[in-house]
C-alpha cells in the first residue's frame, strides 16, 4: 500500500497546482460576475445571468473538452494551463451563485447608508460590501473549493499526470486497481479535508463581534 | 436675512401611478430644527430619501445652499457628503467597530489622515455620549446606542443639516430617550435638522416649526405651539388628539403650563 501511495502521491503537487489555479481564478471572476449581475445595466446583467445559467446546466467534464480545444485552438496552451484555466471559468459560474447571494444577504441597507455617508457606488462595494459578504460566502466557498479540488482530476481527461491519472496507470501496470484507486481516494480526501478544515478557522477568525447573522 | 440651507420646490414623486407625495416646498434655515409629523405611508420617509438623492424625484427641485441638487450631471456623492442621515434601523456597517463607523467616511470620502480621523471620529462619539463603547461593534451595542453611534458617523461628515427618518420608532421604549435628548442638544448646538417622528414630546419641545403632512400634501405647518393648541385644520387637530391618547397622558400633561 505504501508503495501504492508513494506513486500516487506524486501527482498531488499537479493536482494542488490545478487548484491553485482554478480556484483563485474562479474567485476572481465570481466576485465580478457577481457584481455585474447585481450592480450592472439590465443587460449586462442579463449576459451574466444566461453566462451562469448556462455553465451551470452542463456537466463540468463536457466544458473541459469544449473550452480546452476552444482554447488550444486560439492560442497555444498546454494541457495543464487549458485544463486549469478551464476549471477556473466553469468554478466561477458557480462562485458567482455564492457571491450574489451573499451580498444579497448583507442587505440594501448597508449599500443605502453608505451612500448615505457620501461614497461612490463602487466605494461602499468595496469597504462596506464586499467585507461582510466574503464573510458570509466562506461556508458556502468551502463546498466549491471542495469541489474544485475534486473536480480537478477531470483534467486527467486531458492527460495531465495528476493523481487520478498516476493512479490509472498504476492499476494498469500493477493489476491492483483497488490498491491504486485506493490511494488515489485517500489522498483526495487528506487534501479535502485539510482545506475544509482551514477555512473552517478562517470563518470563526473572520467571525465579526456581536454579529450573529442567522446562516 | 440668510438664505435657506434647504429648500423644496413642488416636490413630486410618483411611483408607477401611485403618487407617494405632491407639490411639497418649504424651505429649513440654518439653525431650524422641523419636525414632519403625518400617518404612516403619508411619504414623509421617501421625501427624506429623495432630498439627501437615494430615491430619484418625479419632479420638483431641492436647493441645498442655494444650489439646485437634483439636476442631472450634479456629482451626487459630492451632495450626500453634506446632508447627514439617520435611519429608522440604524444601519450601521456590521463589520465595523463604532469608531470605524464614524472613521470610514472621513478617510474614504474625505479623504482625511487615519489619524486625524479617529481622533475627530472619538470626538463624535463623545459628543453622542459613546466614548468608552468606541471598540464595540454594532451587535455588541443596544438599539439606543447604535443609533447615538449612527449619528455620530453622519455627524461627523460636518453636513449642513441633518436628516432623522423615525430615528427612535424600532427602539424599545426605555431606549428612546437617550437617542431623543442627544438630538435635543444638537437642536441646542443649533445643527439644522430635518426629522421625521411620531415622538410629539420632542415636537412639541424641540421644533421650531412642526410639518404636518398626510397622504403625500403638508396639511399644516406653523410653530408647535399653533399645531398643537390652534390648528386651523380640523384633521390636524383629530392626528394630534390620537397621538396623544395613544402615546399617554405623560406627554400631553407634560406641556401644560
């Protein structure tokens, strides 16, 4: 078994790398697609909503294959940038979802008296807003970087050698497929884990006075 | 004779067909303190919103200092800066300690050193009694003392006149008179204030002059004493007799000379 794991373990570095991509992309774009839907034009808004909608209602590992030969076809990617970048965009349809309702759940009124004090629109988004909200999306974050971190191993689709495809062909070579997707699993879920648990201490770190909003 | 820091000319806001409040104007001097009084739903918190330009008017102009406020390209924020606002439900930002409450706007819209914002976001909080709960956040306060904390924070924008939508109307009865005598003293300090209230007491012992609106038209205006003991309109002299029967003899009693 420990032989199994050592081989196996070898892809965890590609499989955090992926996610150290995917995620903080995924993030970035969810925050902002979040803040269109809401604060933009009707049709701006409108553009994200069918952008999120649609993202949402295919099966993740379908995107993989249409982004990364959209992509690869553009521009000159490796399998690993494509297969990252790819996650990162079909996360952030979802991390939109987090991030839209988390602001709705800080309340009109916050961005109502802020304005108030005399702060631009985009003022009160970013010192009275957005510090509640992320608060607020930690827990339902967790789950999504649980997933991204899970769903990573669709890029083995790809042939990136993370850990799903270092286990693959070890059960080939070996014959003991339980063994190698044994260790593949056991891996996963240390990694999983350990994340939930951090942002777990990061929500109680972040957990504002007085403040108990019902979740 | 000075000109008015505020003044409303035929203020109208319709919401679809639905008219909220129609051909208001009047004009708040410096050092005036006006009560609105007037039924729910009679528009007085929307004329609030619309002069301090949350809520878009249907039509009329608002001057602030002379210069005309709603008018399309006017830098809103710029004119929010100098109108202080209090909420019915305080609104304090939730993730902030109080004197950070008081402290965001002077640095992110002022543009004020961090320094010299807290130590004038301190004085603020002095100024509402609040000083020693200046590391608390709003959930660590009682409703009385998140809304001293809310005036502080439009306090200390230096506005030109304050505006009060039902300031004491979501805070339990024994909480109500802190937040009224604090703003008692800023009517002493001469601030300018703008408020909308049921509390007839404060009215009665505070205004210069008491606006009596009902169904989105001012019925009635004129010195507390004119309200309250020779109103010309009848209806003003039925909203006057309910209040003071629902709010106790106390009130009522106490003013008898």
């Amino acid at each position: 078994m420990l032989i199994f794991l050592q081989y196996v373990v070898q892809g965890a570095g590609v499989t955090i790398a992926v996610t150290l991509v995917a995620l903080p992309l995924g993030f970035i774009l969810g925050i902002l697609l979040a803040l269109l839907y809401l604060y933009a034009g009707r049709f701006v808004s409108g553009i994200t909503a069918v952008f999120g909608t649609a993202m949402r209602g295919v099966p993740p590992i379908v995107l993989l294959f249409i982004l990364y030969f959209a992509m690869s076809g553009a521009v000159n990617l490796t399998p690993f940038w494509a297969g990252s970048l790819s996650l990162g965009i079909i996360s952030s349809a979802y991390q939109m979802e987090i991030f839209r309702g988390a602001i709705l759940a800080v309340g009109s009124g916050q961005m109502m008296a802020a304005r108030a004090v005399g702060m631009s629109r985009w003022r009160a988004i970013r010192y009275v807003i957005l510090p509640q909200a992320l608060r607020l999306a930690i827990p339902p974050w967790s789950n999504e970087a649980a997933i991204v971190l899970k769903d990573s191993s669709l890029v083995y689709a790809l042939g990136v050698a993370e850990i799903l495809r270092r286990a693959q062909l070890l059960a080939a070579s070996t014959q003991q497929p339980f063994l190698a997707y044994g260790a593949a699993a056991l891996i996963y879920f240390i990694l999983v884990f350990s994340v939930n648990r951090f942002l777990d201490w990061l929500q109680k770190r972040m957990q504002i006075p007085g403040l108990h909003l019902s979740v | 004779m000075a000109a008015p820091i505020l003044e409303l000319k035929n203020v109208t806001k319709i919401y679809g067909s639905n008219v909220i409040f129609k051909n208001i104007s009047f004009s708040v001097k410096e050092g005036d303190a006006i009560v609105i009084i007037g039924p729910s739903g009679t528009g007085k918190s929307t004329l609030l919103r619309c002069i301090n330009l949350l809520t878009p008017l249907t039509s009329g102009e608002v001057y602030l200092d002379g210069h005309e406020v709603n008018v399309k390209g006017k830098n809103e924020d710029e004119v929010r800066q100098h109108i202080g606002m209090v909420f019915q439900n305080f609104l304090l930002f939730n993730h902030l300690t109080a004197l950070d409450n008081v402290v965001l706007g002077l640095t992110k819209v002022k543009g004020m050193k961090q320094e010299q914002a807290i130590e004038k976001g301190r004085h603020e909080l002095k100024r509402v009694g609040l000083a020693d709960r200046a590391e608390h956040y709003p959930g660590q306060l009682s409703g009385g003392q998140q809304q001293r904390v809310a005036i502080a924070r439009a306090l200390a924008m230096d506005p030109r006149v304050m505006l009060f939508d039902e300031p004491t109307s979501a805070l339990d009865p024994e909480l109500i008179g802190e937040v009224l005598s604090v703003m008692e003293s800023l009517a002493r300090e001469n601030m300018t204030m703008l408020v909308v209230t049921h509390e007839m007491g404060f009215a009665r012992e505070v205004a210069d002059r008491i606006i009596f609106m009902e169904k989105g038209s001012i019925v009635e205006e004129g010195s507390p004493d004119q309200l309250f003991r020779h109103a010309k309109s009848e209806r003003t002299r039925e909203f006057l007799g309910k209040i003071g029967d629902l709010y106790g003899k106390k009130e009522g009693a106490k003013k008898k000379k």
